[in-house]
C-alpha cells in the first residue's frame, strides 16, 4: 500500500523552494558589493560637501 502524502506540506515546501529561488536572483540582480555601497557613500558625501561650500548665506 501508498503512503499518503500530505498535499499542504508539498505546496508549502514546493513555494520555499520558489522563493529562495526568486531570492537568489535579486541577490544577484539587486544587490551591491560592500566596496560598491562605501564607493556610492563617499561619493554622495562628497557632493553633500561641495554643495555645502558653494552655498550662499543671505
């Protein structure tokens, strides 16, 4: 004799598989090196900076 299945149990394991795989992907496709968030920090500081020097003071 078969050994039943549990069906909720293969629908939610079959959607974790789903999900990490869709998380897989945005990792590769969203995320940023450490080098790259530091490089885009200073960056941004920078221009902050510059902005503030060339302010004028009414």
């Amino acid at each position: 004799m078969v050994e039943p299945i549990n069906l909720n149990k293969t629908r939610k394991a079959r959607a974790k598989v789903d999900a990490q795989k869709t998380a897989a992907e945005n990792r590769v496709r969203f995320g940023r090196t450490k080098s790259e968030k530091t490089v885009s920090k200073l960056e941004a500081e920078k221009a902050r900076r510059l902005h503030d020097q060339t302010r004028r003071e009414d």
